[in-house]
C-alpha cells in the first residue's frame, strides 16, 4: 500500500486540508438569504408555492410578496442563483392576486421592507441574519437532559479545575478545533455554555464525501443536544469568545517543588491504542492504558508496536501528569486497584510465541482518568473504587 502523503493523513484525522473560500456577503446580501430560505422551508412544508389571498394565513400572504419582489430584483436572483434547486425563482406556477384589502404595500410595510427605496427587498427589518437564526436554531434544538445528574460531577470538576488552574480555557484564535478533538471526554465552551462532548457515534461519510459524526453534546444548563460533529465545529467557529478547555494538567502531585530528598518522581501517562483489533476499533475511545514511569513518556512508548504490553501496536499519548514525592510503584498499584472493575481482559504473543496479558488496560472513559488523578490529590481515592455500571467511583464498603 503506497504511503499516505502529508495531506491525505491529515484529512484521515479530520483537518481540513483544503479549506472552502468564504465568501464575505454584506449585511443586505444575508438579509437577502434569510429571507429566501424562509420560502424554502414554505415550500419543502408545503409541496408548493406560497399564494396571495385572504384565505391564507398572513406569513404564506408574505412569502408570497417576498417571492414576487426577489423575482424582480436582478441583484437578488443572481445572488441566489445557486441556492434554488427548486426554481422558486423562475417557477411558473401562480401566486394569486393580492388581497385589496392588504395590498402589497401594506404587506410589504408588515414584513419590514421599505417600499420605494433603492433596496426594496433588502430592507427587511425583522428578517435575522442567517447567522442569529443559526444560533437560535441550535438553542432551540436542544432537549432536557434526563440523565443530567450522571454529568453534573464532571460540570463541577471541570469548574474547580479551571479556578484551581489545572485546566486553561483557552481561546481559539486563528486555530480552528479539528474534528478529532470534538470527541467524548472533551470540554468546549460556546455560547457562554459548558459543553461536554459526552459520546459519539461511528465515522459515516456525508453526501459530499466528507467524514463527520454524530457527538451527544451535554450543555451546563442542563440541556443537550445530538449534532455533526462538523456542525459543532462551525459553532465554535462562529462564537469569537469560544473556547477549547484543555486537559487536566494535576500539576507536580503531593508537592510543588522537588526537594533533594524527595521520593522518587516521574510522570502517569494515559494511552489509547492504535491497534486494527476489531474490539479495540469499536471502543477505541474508552480503552486506556494508564501507567507511571520515570523516564519521558516518549521513550517509554518508542517500540510500543513490538512490545506485548501496549498490544503490539503504535499507541497515542491522550494526557499526562507530572509527580514528584510519590512512590511511583505504589502510586501504580494504588491506580491498578482503583481501576481494578474495570480492567480489561487483554492479550498478545510476544516474540518468543508466548502471551502475555497486559495489567494496565482499562475500560473508562477519558473523564473518569481525570477525576481519579484529582481523588489522588486529594487523598480520597483510598476510600474509593470504580463502578463500571454507574461510571462513576463509590465508597468501598
């Protein structure tokens, strides 16, 4: 198999390599648009044109005003030459005769078009641009979340994390979210909103040939939302005060500083496999393998895909956390017991034909791995154990 070129491993991982020209559209141009798809959604509802007539309710009377005037403007049809797949603009199906007693004056003064001005169907007051209809549309597309109760921890941990500075909200700038960072463990804010990224289905391609997903978004206010995960991604573009909540950085644990008698140090990495295993594949987002180590984290991974312990695959760092006055050995086993429920029963064949089975791989969710290292901190993960059916840990009894 001939080898991917940088630009095709990108896009396997979700960047947009060749990004779409945006085209700047003036204020007038959006109200324009807006006001055109309003007779879309009409049409796609109805199966038809709206009509004139007192038989008609006011709106369909509009539409139909609207689609008069937008027929007449040259400036309007050529802008929306590729938006109408329906010919709404050159249909030749009537639209009835407008009412004597609203006339198009009247109707065109209701839906807030100046009649007589150079811009006549552009002056359209109380038509939204399409970008505060989009916002409106993702608010009100949202649903109470019946299960909210299972997240508010993680709401509240993220919150103390960010005050205590172990998580850094940081703004997106020039750099756009990529499609493989909207994924489950994830935190964003848009929209003044908490958002967490709470699961995910399988990659599909869309009709234009592009891969998407669909992410289950779980809001602070107690809302959620399932969508694209490239619809997600346009709104954080779109909010300029978005912003990507980073990784729990525990920082130096059971001491700031390293002092010359200090017990041993190094760091616990989290992993995810990059193994082609079917089951891996699946789940591959809430299979982790967490270890501690003292040397760099990127030595310890270099032969990953020779050595049965990381499955005899290529494996990929998803966080980490420095330690200093820790027993590195103790830390693990205390993790390894914590963890122990949910430890996955793995195995692989070394180089001499023997298998071996691998102690440090665990079926949790990337949330679950944050909120262990801060009951670590804290000291009360020795009263605590995972419980895979609620995914949350419990008091041992």
């Amino acid at each position: 198999m001939a080898e991917l070129s940088d630009l095709e491993l990108l896009a396997e991982l979700g960047v947009e390599t060749s990004p779409e020209p945006v085209r700047k559209l003036t204020p007038l141009q959006e109200r324009i648009i807006a006001g055109f798809e309003d007779i879309q959604r009409f049409v796609k509802e109805h199966g038809r044109l709206p009509r004139h007539g007192e038989d008609h309710d006011i709106f369909e009377r509009l539409y139909a005003v609207r689609v008069e005037r937008l027929r007449a403007l040259p400036e309007a049809q050529e802008l929306l030459a590729n938006m109408d797949p329906d010919d709404i603009l050159h249909a030749a199906e009537a639209l009835g005769k407008p009412s004597e007693e609203l006339d198009d004056t009247a109707l065109l003064a209701e839906l807030g078009i100046q009649p007589g001005s150079e811009d006549d169907i552009t002056k359209l007051r109380h038509v939204s641009s399409r970008a505060e209809k989009k916002a409106a549309e993702e608010i009100a597309n949202r649903e109470r979340c019946e299960d909210f109760e299972e997240f508010k921890p993680l709401f509240e941990a993220v919150q103390v994390d960010l005050k205590a500075s172990s998580r850094q909200a940081k703004a997106l700038g020039n750099s756009e979210v990529t499609l493989a960072e909207i994924q489950p463990g994830n935190f964003f804010i848009v929209g003044g909103q908490l958002a967490y990224i709470a699961a995910s289905t399988e990659a599909f391609t869309t009709q234009y040939e592009r891969a998407d997903r669909r992410v289950r978004v779980i809001y602070d206010n107690a809302t959620e939302a399932t969508v694209l995960s490239r619809s997600f991604q346009k709104s954080l573009y779109r909010d300029e005060s978005a912003r990507r909540v980073s990784e729990q950085s525990a920082g130096p644990l059971f001491g700031d500083t390293a002092e010359p008698d200090d017990l041993e140090s190094g760091t616990i990495y989290v992993l995810r496999s990059k193994s082609s295993h079917p089951y891996v594949d699946e789940h591959r987002e809430l299979i982790h393998k967490i270890g501690v180590t003292g040397q760099p984290v990127l030595s310890r991974i270099a032969n990953a895909r020779n050595d049965p312990t990381f499955l005899l695959a290529d494996v990929e760092v998803v966080a980490e956390y420095k330690l200093f006055n820790i027993n590195r050995t103790k830390l693990e086993r205390l993790i390894h017991r914590a963890l122990g429920p949910a430890r996955l029963d793995l195995s692989a064949g070394d180089r001499f034909g023997k298998t071996v089975q691998p102690r440090e791989w665990f079926f949790v969710p990337l949330s679950i791995i944050h909120e262990l290292v801060s009951r670590i901190s804290d000291g009360s993960i020795t009263e605590l154990s995972y419980n895979p059916k609620t995914v949350s840990f419990e008091k041992i009894s």
